[in-house]
C-alpha cells in the first residue's frame, strides 16, 4: 500500500479542519456547491460515515465501553473504508474530492486524549495527501459559545467525560477541546495546513477558499453530468448511499 505522499492520482482532493463551531462544514458545503455549479464532478466523504463499523460505534458510544486505543482503531477502520470507496477511486478517474475532517482530526483528537502521537500517525500511513488541507482557526471561547447555545445536552464522548477532566460536562468539553486546538496548532507546520480565519464575515471565507482552490483546477475535467454505466456513475451512487445512510442514523 502507498504511504503518504507518494499517491499520484489526477484527480483533487481537498479537506477542511477544526474543531466543532469553527464553521468548516459551512464552507466546505458552499465550494461543493460552487464547484458543482461551474461543472466538475465532485464527491463528498465526511468523517465517522462509513457503514462498516458504525453499528460498533454507536453501541460502544451507547454502553460507554470504548477506550482511547480502541475510540482510535474504529476510526482508523472507518477511514480506511473510505478511503478505499469513496476517496481513492474518483480521484483515480480525475474527479473532485472534498472531505469534512481528514486524518488530522484522528491526530488531534486521539492524542487530545493521550494516545501515543507517534503510533496515531503511523496508524494512517496509507492516507493520501490532500491537494490541500484547510484549517479553521477560531478562538475557543466563540468556538464553544457557537456550539454550547445550540445543545441542550452534551454527549458522553464529544464532552470527553471519559478522561474525567471535570465532572461537569460542559467545562470537561471546553477543557478537551483546548487540548484539540493545541494538537492542531502544532499540526500546520508539520502537514502545511492552510490557516482559515474563521472569526471573517462566512462570504469572505468562501471567497478565500475559491481563490486557493482554482489554481489547483487547471486540467481537472468537467463533466455536466455522470454518463450512465460508467466508473464515476457507480461511485457516485456509492458515495450517495453511504451519504443518506450516515444522515439517517
């Protein structure tokens, strides 16, 4: 199997990062859009999504009964699945790939609850290199006031009760997603992330994104539409399943 850096596909494959509030989906779902719009075939894989292990998920959610490790091992799965379905092929065929956290949330995540860094990354050797990898930097007060006003109630493992940083889930939230945005930081340097101010008016991030996307273009095919039968058709009936799928549970 490849490892990091060394994939040569004609195709594009760009993610975005952050912690939860940064506003990253909201982006990354107005370039699909753009991008659709101006013609090009694009597919969207977004993270914990693949149908392979989210039974397991939701039951070790449900009885409390995942470890760091074993929190780290499932989504390695869950994005080796995909990586396999939903990623590599369309870029093989020269198509658009855009994904709603990439490896670097398992790397800032699972470290934030102190699984060995060094190990997390080996773990996702086989991932391929993005064309290019934004980051949504927002401050962690406005980060956590987007997400705490809208949630009557935080979940077990999203609060990362199971560190036992506090006994209020709230302040254990805020405390873990401080140790998140401190592994992500560390991460721009090392992975050239792109830095995203996500406090900026939603039109002048997107703006920004387009114009740092655009250059990367040139002599990606555009296809008004899938033609019946073929690889890129297949795929794409794939990934829409998976998508429907990951939304209804």
């Amino acid at each position: 199997m490849e490892t990091y850096g060394l994939h040569q596909y004609p195709g594009k494959l760009f993610v975005v990062e952050g912690v939860d509030g940064s506003g990253k989906s909201t982006q990354i779902a107005l370039l699909r859009q753009w991008l659709v719009s101006e013609g090009y075939t694009v597919f969207f894989s977004e993270w914990n999504s693949s149908p392979l292990v989210k039974k397991t998920t939701r039951r070790g959610k449900k009885k409390q009964m995942l470890t760091p490790t074993t929190f780290s091992l499932i989504h390695a799965t869950d994005f080796a699945d995909r990586t396999e379905h939903d990623i590599i092929p369309p870029l093989k065929a020269g198509a658009i790939v855009l994904a709603d956290r990439y490896i670097y949330t398992a790397f800032a995540r699972d470290v934030a609850r102190n699984v060995d860094r060094q190990w997390v990354r080996e773990l996702y050797q086989f991932a391929v290199q993005p064309t290019r990898a934004f980051y949504f930097r927002v401050p962690l007060d406005i980060s956590l006031g987007r997400i705490l006003s809208n949630r009557s109630e935080l979940k077990y493992y999203e609060a990362g009760m199971d560190l036992e940083l506090h006994s209020n889930p709230r302040e254990s939230f805020g405390l873990f997603q401080k140790r998140i945005v401190a592994e992500y930081e560390k991460m721009i340097a090392e992975y050239n992330l792109t830095v995203m101010d996500a406090t900026l008016p939603i039109p002048e991030q997107q703006r920004m994104m387009r114009q740092l996307v655009a250059p990367h273009l040139e002599g990606i095919r555009r296809f008004r539409q899938l033609i019946p039968g073929t690889e890129l058709e297949h795929i794409a009936h794939r990934a829409d399943i998976v998508h429907s799928t990951s939304h209804s549970q």
